[in-house]
C-alpha cells in the first residue's frame, strides 16, 4: 500500500499457500510487489484467501 494523490495504492501479488510457507521464496515476493509500488520500503501484508 502506498498514499498517492487521490488515494492509496495497492499492489496484489496472488501466491498458492505452499509457495509462501516456502520461507525462502518470501523475500522474493515481497521484493516483487515493491518493485510494484517502485518503493522499496513499501509495507507488505499477507491477506490470506477464504
């Protein structure tokens, strides 16, 4: 999530449940969304799919 004019912005990056409990592939998720935002201090949250 980021404020921006008008908002805030939000990056989705949907990721299967096994991947993510791979714990060294998080860093790597977490990288991409904030490549997403072009922040590299962007806060990344894990919302997980009913």
């Amino acid at each position: 999530m980021r404020e921006m004019h008008g908002g805030l912005k939000w990056a989705h990056l949907p990721v299967d449940q096994t991947l993510w409990a791979d714990e060294s592939l998080r860093d790597g998720f977490r990288a991409r969304v904030r490549r997403e935002v072009n922040d590299t201090s962007a806060v990344v949250e894990v919302i997980e799919a009913p």
